[in-house]
C-alpha cells in the first residue's frame, strides 16, 4: 500500500510541476471521455476496473476521464455488439477469451498492428504464447492486448523421479509419454501410496473435469454435430482417450476415488485436499494462478516439504504440438472499429500494457504478467522455478458457434454431464469404455431431441432414467 500512495504522491507533484510552465497548453486542451464497454459484468466490476486499471491513467492525465457502459442483454455477445454498433458506442471494449473470435469476424475491432509501428510498440517482451494466441484468433493480426494471464505447466516432484532412477520431464513431451513415464514410476517405485499421474492437484477435483480441461481441450472435440441432432462422441478417437485413462486409473497409476478420499480423511494428513503437496504424485497439471495460491498459502502456513519440485511444460497431442490448455487473458482490451476515439483509445491500451503498469503491479496480482520480466516475485517465485514455460504453449481457439449453442440451450450442460456420468460408471468397472461411450451416444441423442424440441423449458435430468 505504502509503494502505491508514494506512486501517486510523485506522479502528483510531477502534475503539478509541470502545470505551471503548461498552463496556456492545459487551458487549450479539451476533457476527453473515453467509454469503456463491458462484456461481463456486475455490481463489483465498474469499481475494480476503476482500482486496476483507470485511475492510475485518469490521475496522469487530468482531461481525461473514463465511463463504463454494459449491456442487460440476456445474451451479453449480442448484447454488447449492439452497443458497439450504437449512437455514443464505447471506444474500447473488454472482452474475454472465448469471445473475441467473433468479434473480429464481424470486422467490430481495429487492427492494433499500425499503432504498434507507428509508436515503435515492442511486443517482444510479451509472453510469446499470448501474442501468439491473438494473432492466431486475428489470422495473423493483433486485435486487443491484456497486461496479465494464466496458464498452465506440469509440476512434478524431483524426489520421486530420482528414488524411481527415471529421467525427469522435459518441455512439450507428448502424453503419451508422459503416461509412459507414469507408469514406469508406479512400477519402479513399488509403492502403493505413489502415483504416476493425477489430472489434478487436489484429491477432491473430479477426473473428468481434469481429463477435458488438460487432455483434450487442445484437439477442440465437438459433442454433437452443426445441425445438433446427433452425438459425436462413440468413435475410435475418443474412445482411444478413454481407454487410456481408465488403464491408468484401473492400474492406480492415477489415484483411484477410494485412495482420494482415504487421504482427506487421514487425520495425519497435514496438507488437506492438496494432493501434490502431500508429496505422494509424481506429476500434476496446474495453472499459474493456483500455483501462486497454493505457494502463498505454504509460505503463510510456515509449512516445510519433503521435497524439491519443478516444472515443465504441459504434454502435447503430436497432431497439436503447440497447443497447451486454455490461457485465461481476461480483460482483453481492443478499441471499437466505430468508436470516433480511437486514437485516445489506443494510448490508454499503451498504457495498461506498458512496462510501467508491468513494474507497479508485479506484487499485486496473482496472474502473470504479460510483460514477463516482471514474474519475479521472489516472495512467492523462488529462483530454481521455471516460470518460462507458462509462456511456451499456445491456447486451444474455441470454436464459438459451438460454445454459443449451450448460450442458446441452457440445459444443453446436460450433455457433457452425461458424459460424466457414464465415465465414472466405467471406472466403478460397470462399464467397458466401448458400452460407456455407446450408451453417452446412444442416449445423447434422445436427450439432444428433447433439448431442442424443448428450448426454453427448465430441465431436472436425472440419468438414470436412460438406464431403465
């Protein structure tokens, strides 16, 4: 706190030094306002933004001042592009990942690109996956830029590796490897309380939820079809990954449920819910942010480990071997292609994303920043931690068509709930991952009709109704 207040004291006495030897410029300047709108939004977000990101800017440049506008829309896409096509339509917009694809297909953002030339703006201090990412969703263009993000990397703890005599992970290994090497660890280990592999690093944390966030979010698999009438799923592809997995489960190279929740209930256990720390998991995927928590939360506790840890990057599939998990960039900052402000639009963007932003918020964020240099918060990043490899992995595009359908069909969440419900019955082991994905097909389809011919209907489904 006591580093922000002496921030704004300076910047104030710079203002004020400098309005004396100004002040026949500063009366000819006129009061900008410069209109934000909001894709997301509720009662606590016009304030946050506020703290993070605009009265920093508001405070060095006195004619300038900031106004917040959103949309009630039920849909906040249609609604926010309404704005934006609108009278008096906000100059920059904050947008989310999953959302700006479409955004720049309907040619509503500016390419950031000139102004990147024009002010010699350097990108190459960027993490290389973020910019990477943008220009993908632009077809090579730059469209909006964020000051921070997460991501995700495999951590692993070297003790293990080193008692089994196994090599240690190395960067964009493929899956299939790392499964390799899971397995080679339960076996040379010999321990029953040692596991290869955990999609998560908690024992409470469902494996189907971890399956599809790490292991096949990257290969952008669809349920069911454009036209939503017929399921996707019983195919050599996915069953292929359900095999796999439920080896490993079967075999306990991956935690099984039982040995889960012997461990949250084992009174010595001093590390709770967290299964990595509990030093029993040879390898866990984990995003940045939860990883700052989960260190902060051990330097707090004044808890030590019995054991040294790293990380590497996330495993690749070799048909997408840049592509890691979803990297969270939220908010995405872009000017309005109809906004008559932009050129005020971009110096505020500059500034949020500049290194001066970077340097004032590096121990005040649990994020990366995007200008990495600043990820060196050695209260939390000690030296041996290889934070680069958050920067290494690109993230998966979504293809918003398919993700709008579940906007458009709320109880369509029923779909990949039933997924859920038949891979776990294929982990009790009363189900093979053949009839498992059969039945998620065969009934997905009776369900998806009912969906669609009942849209606005509020759904209870109860999934054993399918199995009478």
């Amino acid at each position: 706190m006591w580093r922000r207040i002496l921030y704004f004291f300076l910047i104030s006495c710079i203002v004020i030094a400098l309005s004396g030897c100004n002040s026949n410029e500063k009366e000819e300047e006129q009061n900008q306002v410069i209109r934000i709108g909001v894709f997301e939004w509720n009662q606590d977000s016009e304030q946050y933004l506020r703290d993070m990101y605009t009265d920093m800017y508001e405070l060095e440049n006195e004619n300038v001042e900031f106004e917040f506008v959103h949309s009630d829309s039920k849909d906040p896409i249609s609604g926010l592009i309404s704005l934006m096509e609108g009278s008096n339509a906000p100059d920059i917009v904050l947008l989310n990942y999953a959302v700006i694809p479409s955004f720049i297909d309907k040619n509503l953002l500016i390419d950031l690109d000139p102004y990147f030339t024009k002010d010699r703006y350097d990108l190459t201090t960027k993490a290389a996956n973020v910019i990477d990412t943008l220009r993908t969703f632009g077809n090579g263009k730059v469209y909006a830029l964020t000051p921070k993000f997460n991501s995700s990397a495999l951590i692993y703890n070297k003790n293990i590796f080193q008692k089994a005599n196994v090599s240690l992970p190395h960067d964009q290994m493929t899956w299939d490897q790392a499964f390799e090497v899971a397995r080679e660890i339960k076996q040379k280990t010999k321990d029953d309380n040692i596991y290869g592999f955990s999609f998560s690093w908690s024992w409470m944390q469902d494996l189907y939820e971890g399956l599809n966030y790490y292991y096949l979010s990257p290969l952008n698999m669809k349920l069911f079809n454009d036209q939503i009438s017929d399921m996707n799923v019983n195919n050599e592809r996915v069953l292929r990954f359900w095999n796999t997995v439920n080896g490993l489960y079967q075999d306990r190279i991956i935690p099984r449920k039982e040995d889960s929740e012997k461990m949250i209930s084992n009174k010595d256990n001093k590390f709770g819910e967290n299964a990595f720390l509990s030093g029993q998991i040879a390898m866990v995927p984990i995003n940045s942010r939860v990883l700052y928590t989960m260190l902060t939360n051990l330097k707090a506790s004044g808890q030590t480990l019995s054991f040294e840890w790293d990380i590497a990057s996330l495993p690749v599939h070799p048909e997408a071997p840049n592509m890691g998990a979803q990297i969270g960039m939220e908010p995405l900052f872009a000017i309005n292609s109809k906004s008559n402000n932009q050129e005020a639009a971009w110096k505020f963007i500059e500034f949020v994303n500049s290194d001066n932003w970077a340097s004032f918020y590096s121990d005040r964020t649990e994020d990366l920043l995007t200008e990495f240099k600043y990820n060196t918060n050695t209260s939390v990043y000690n030296k041996d931690y290889n934070i680069g490899v958050f920067y290494q992995l690109s993230a998966p595009l979504i293809n918003l068509d398919y993700a709008k359908t579940f906007l458009q069909y709320p109880n369509m969440k029923y779909i990949p709930e039933m997924g859920s419900f038949y891979f776990n019955k294929m982990l009790e082991g009363n189900l093979t991952p053949q009839e498992a994905l059969a039945k998620w097909n065969d009934n997905g389809n009776v369900l998806l009709k009912r969906i669609k011919n009942n849209p606005g209907d509020q759904m209870d489904i109860n999934f054993m109704e399918f199995e009478q």
